[in-house]
C-alpha cells in the first residue's frame, strides 16, 4: 500500500503551476489523492473524515485501522455508518490505486486540482459532505469553473436532429456570450454542446465518468482532445479508473454541481440526464428542460422535468440567459382596459360602410364618449378614418 | 322598444324543457333575455344590478332611465362605473335585439338557459358579476357543463398537422372516459378536438363569439351542425349577433369558466387561446400547455405558457385526466439507496469472468456483507449468477 508519507514526495509533478510554499498542502494534496483511490464517488462517511480532521490526518486514522466507534466519533456520524465505512474501505486500502493513478497522470498531462487551489471551483463546495476530495484534469487552460458564468447542456446519447440541432444552437449562444458549456462527452445532446461551443471560439468543460486519461466513448478521442486543448476534461476518479454505472449517476452530481444551471435538451423518460437535473434541483440549482414533439420518445423526459420537477420551460439561448439572471423576461395576456376599448369600436366598424359615433355606441355596447375618445386615438392610429360626421376603419 | 310584459308573453317556446310554475320564473328568464341584447360581453355594472335586484327589477329600474346616482345605489357600484354604463346602454336601450332574436331562435331552435335550470353550468357563476345573464344554446341534449367532467381543449387556428394529431389523441381520450370537450369550433385545434370527440361518440360543446344561429366559421358549419345533434352549441350573445373581436375574447372566458381545465394545444405567441389560457388562470382553473418543437412558432405561445403562467406540461391524455383529478401521478429521478447499491455490484460483475466477493467489493467499493446481500437480491432477479464460489453478471 502506498503510504501518505511515499506519496508526498512523489508531489511536485501533478499540482497545478501555482507552487505550494508549505508542507502541509503538499501532504493535504497527497491526501486527498489517496482518498480518490479509496472512495467511491460520493462516499459521505470519507467526505465527512475529511471536512473534521482534515485530508491527511484523517488518511492517517484510517492508515490505522480504527474501530468503528473511533470513526463514528472522529467524523461525528454514527456508530453504523463508520462500521460500514470501514467494512467498504477494508478491501480497497491495500490497493496501490492512487499511485498508479499517478503515473498514468503524469504521462497524460492531467494535474490534480484540490480546495485551495485556485482554479478548484468552489460551487462544489456546495455538495458538502459529498464534496469529491480532488479533481483530475486535462487541458485546463480554459477551466475558470469558479469565476465565469457556466451551464450544463445535457440530454440524451439516443438524441434526435432536432434535438442536436437546438442544444447546439443554445450552446454556441451561451459560448459566445462568455457562457463556460460543460456536459459530460457523450453521443448525441452531449456531444453536440461541446462541439457548438468549441466552434463558437467558447469555452467547454467535459465531466468524465472514468479516468480523465481514457477516452469515453472511445468514437469521441477527437472531441475530447479538442476539449482538452481549449478548455478541460474533468474527472473525480483516479486516472486508469473504470467509467461505471454508478460513476455516471455520481458524475452527473459534479456537473450539476458545478454549474449555475442544467438545461436538459432531449430525454429519454429513464435517461441519466433526469439524474443530473435531480441533483441540480436538490442542490438548487435552477433546472431548465427544453420541449419536443410530445410524440417523441427522446423529448419524454424533459416533459417529465417540466411537469414534475418544476423546471424552467428553454426555448432558446435566451431562456437560458434569463436562468441564470443574464436577462429579464416579461409578457402579458389579457388586453388592457384601453386596448379592450379600442378592439371593441374597431369590431363596430365596417371598412366599407362608414358609421355614425351613435351607431358605433349601440355595435360596441359603449357610451358615445368613449367611442369619441377611442375614434380619437385610432385615427392617430391610421387604423380609423372620419368621412364627414361617419367612421371607417382603415384596411 | 320591447317591455319587458310583452317578452314575457312569448316565452313558453324559448325555455328549456323543464316547467316553470312560477310567473316569477318566466319573467326572470324574460329579463334575461333583455339584458343579453343590451350587455356586451362581462358588463360588470349589468351583472352587479342582477345579482343585487334580480333581473327583472333591474330591468325595470334600467326602463326607467335611473340617474347615475341611483344606479350606483342600487348596482353598489361608484358613481363614475354607474354613469359610464347608462351611457353605453342608452344607445341600445330602443333596440328590438332582443325579441328580434327571440324570433330567430324559434326558427333554429335555439333554447335560452338561465340560472336555476338544471342544465345552467353552474361553474359560469364563478364569473361573478362577470357572468352572462343567460345562454342561447342549439341542440344541448349533451349538454351536462354541471354533471360531468369538462375540459376546454383550445388552439391554434393555424395548427400544425402535428398539432391537429395531438389535439385529436387527446380529445378522443377523454370522451371515450365521458369527460366533456369544449372549444370554439375555429379551424385547427378547436375543430380537431371537437372532430375527434365526435368521433369516440362523446359530448362535445361549441361556445360561439356569435349568435348560436350563425355557423362560423361558415366552413364549419357541418360541423356546428353535428356538435348541435349530439352536443350544444352555446353563446352568450343573442341569435343574430356579429362574432366581434371582443365578442371572441369574452367568449374564451365562458370556455374557461364553464370547464374544470383549459389546455391548449398550439397556439402563436399572441394567439388568442392565451387569453382563454389567462382567464382560466384568473379563475383558478389548471392549465394545461402542449409542448412542441422549439423550433414551431405554432408551439411559442404554449411555451410561453410553460415559462410565465405556470401552466402543466400536457403531453397526452393521462397527463389530462391528471390534471382535473381523475388520476394521480408519481416518479422519482434519483435511485434508491437500495437500487443504487445493487447498480454498483452490477457494476463490478463482469459477464464473462466470475469474480469472488472481496473482489466484488475492492471494485464496488462496498464491504463484503453488502456485496452479498445485494448479489442474494440480483440472484433472484436473475441478473448474476453463482460459478462455484464466484459471482457472473447474467447478460
């Protein structure tokens, strides 16, 4: 097993370009890597360990192998959840995962970020307990998950032209307006957000489910890459790691998690897409679900978004900006009371026969000094005319 | 100028089936039939000196001339509304629109419906002093507004084909389940939904801007001809009357009223089936709002609903049925914690290689007791499967 104090001078090559001047960050970073290997992606207990003791101090309790009761009080949780905790982690602390992870990092140019660092995005912060101990990222240059605004555009691989046609059009608006677009790499709605951002000159973030130095799916190699080299491909699971079920659902939690909001663009009425919208909705995040054809197999989960998860009906690259408070909206239904008047002696009038105000009250229902007023302000108009003491209306 | 003596003498052909013993009665429904020649459409002042003094007295008060301090009084209204509606009524107060329209419904056998029949939708009279004071309705064997389940399916008149399809699906649905369809018998959506209602051999109604009399459109009027057989046609305006622009936006808020949901299927994004949309909402009746392409400007305006009035997301009959309590709904996005710890063994199984439990559990990151129980549940689920004293995925 390799030991916190092994992994610590193994350092200097995996950090970010800022340089560490105290020893602890150095022991914190090499910590945090060591609980990467050792956790499941939103594993609360380690997350817990972690927020009370700090990375490294509580690596060294968990390096002695402590009883459930020294867990539980050590974490503040309860006595059950530390014996679970223990029980999981037992056959993965011999393993020699983070330090493999390592090698393959540096191989692959991906660097460890860790809270402190500062391009870590904070938002994620917010997932609290739940909080990954480190991201693992490639590229990087146009990572800024902190400062600039940033959506998720996600949807379903089964997409269909119109759906990629409009999550591509949403994310080269978005793109374009400084917007920074991440989703999560896959076929279809995914893939589409990328590619739109990356050729509207934007920025775009790619979450991966597996170790950021495996291309998944494989059929995108390319698009990662470009990913990559302009803004960054993210994983919270050691490089060399397996992309399973599981970690997608947990991936979903980091893109969510990471951004102002999550516009699901077509979906599957089962897809994992819905899943990262759960986790925005429960981490407050505003959810926005764009419409298809009700007879449209892949628009049946944004529908379900909009009936039972409150989200925010997207038409376009404005919605969107107004989700995440870029730009008002406004709008009304009913006429207003002097608009009423002026549809009803405009019904009064005919274009060919011209009326007089008194035939105009009686057609309208309306006082002869209302018909006057309004006369007044639709001949303004150009959509009234006088014939000598009659009223015409102007085609 | 018709008394209101005089139009009582003619009444026994107008009213419904039903006696009316009472002298009383007969010259309510008379009265009514006098302010609905003199009322445009949801006068507020008419409707308030009817409700206070019933309608015959209130028309006797009207006959003679009262001033706008005595109308006030009587109507409990401010002084201004009491003058402004004296002298909108004057130019109409000679008219023999009513008994004028008396005589065409005779001819088309038309019935007059007031309050207190037993086919008065007594939903309309959450219209307040906006209520009609009567409604002309043709055929109305069908005619139940007050029994059965009702829902206004509204629309575009220049719906899609896609439009026009969901309109029919679910129309038809909810007749087959004995719900009322209501519309306006316009071209696109109105008529589809009508159409498809008549098809499954439910009821269907028409409220008409115009005269009950008159088919509009004209291309309808086959149409108007088999909802009147089965169903009613309905307005609140006598036989003869012009369908006004205004006359249309206050016929939407009969539909919405007399109906336990709007939805409505297509609509621009200034179409006037918002308006019905926003009269229903201002009743507190649900709204329903069909999704389509972001990409259709005939689905902006039900977008627009989505977005501002809060309206649900219809995308079928069930979802309908839903919102006027005939059905409940579920769903939840996010795995159980059960669900979620079988995902992760599922994940660590292969399908061609058994692997032993502490594997299982190195790779899900679970303890052994976990993986066990969990792979006891996938047995019998048959998604694994045991090889000696190793565990397979069941493809």
């Amino acid at each position: 097993m390799t030991s916190l104090d092994d992994l610590v001078d193994r350092m200097p090559d995996v950090g970010p370009a800022a340089t560490e001047p105290h020893a602890r960050q150095r022991e914190d970073r090499a910590a945090r890597i060591l609980w990467s290997g050792l956790l499941e992606p939103g594993d609360r207990v380690g997350g817990a360990l972690i927020r009370a003791r700090g990375a490294a101090e509580a690596w060294r309790l968990v390096e002695g192998s402590p009883s459930a009761d020294v867990l539980a009080a050590e974490a503040d949780i309860g006595r059950n959840e530390a014996k679970a905790a223990i029980e999981r982690w037992a056959p993965r602390l011999g393993s020699r995962t983070a330090e493999e992870a390592l090698e393959r990092a540096e191989r692959h140019r991906v660097a460890v970020l860790v809270p402190g660092d500062d391009d870590w995005p904070a938002a994620l912060d917010d997932l609290g307990d739940h909080a990954p101990p480190c991201l693992w990222v490639r590229g990087g240059r146009g990572w800024s998950a902190g400062r600039d605004p940033s959506v998720a555009i996600v949807g379903a691989r089964a997409a269909t032209s119109y759906g990629e046609h409009v999550a591509g059009e949403i994310s080269a608006g978005l793109a374009a307006a400084g917007v920074v677009v991440v989703s999560g790499a896959a076929y279809g709605i995914d893939g589409a957000a990328h590619r739109a951002a990356l050729a509207s000159g934007g920025t775009t973030l790619a979450f991966l489910a597996g170790g950021c130095d495996r291309a998944y799916p494989s059929g995108h190699t390319d698009l990662l890459e470009r990913i990559a080299a302009s803004g960054a491909v993210v994983s919270e699971v050691p490089c060399g790691a397996a992309p399973t079920k599981w970690r997608f659902l947990q991936r979903n939690r980091l893109i969510a998690a990471a951004t102002h909001a999550t516009v699901v663009v077509e979906a599957g009425i089962r897809s994992g897409s819905l899943n990262t919208a759960g986790h925005a909705a429960s981490l407050g995040r505003p959810i926005g679900a764009v419409p298809g054809p009700v007879t449209s197999s892949a628009s049946a989960g944004t529908h379900r978004l909009l009936r039972e998860f409150d989200a925010v009906c997207v038409t376009g690259v404005d919605d969107v900006r107004e989700l995440i408070g870029l730009d008002p909206g406004n709008g009304t239904v009913a006429p207003s009371p002097e608009a009423a008047g002026r549809i009803r002696v405009l019904d009064a009038l005919s274009d060919r026969v011209p009326h007089r105000v008194e035939d105009v009250a009686a057609r309208s229902g309306m006082s002869g000094a209302d018909v006057r007023a309004h006369l007044g302000t639709l001949m303004l108009e150009g959509a009234a005319e006088a014939v000598a003491d009659r009223w015409r209306r102007v085609r």
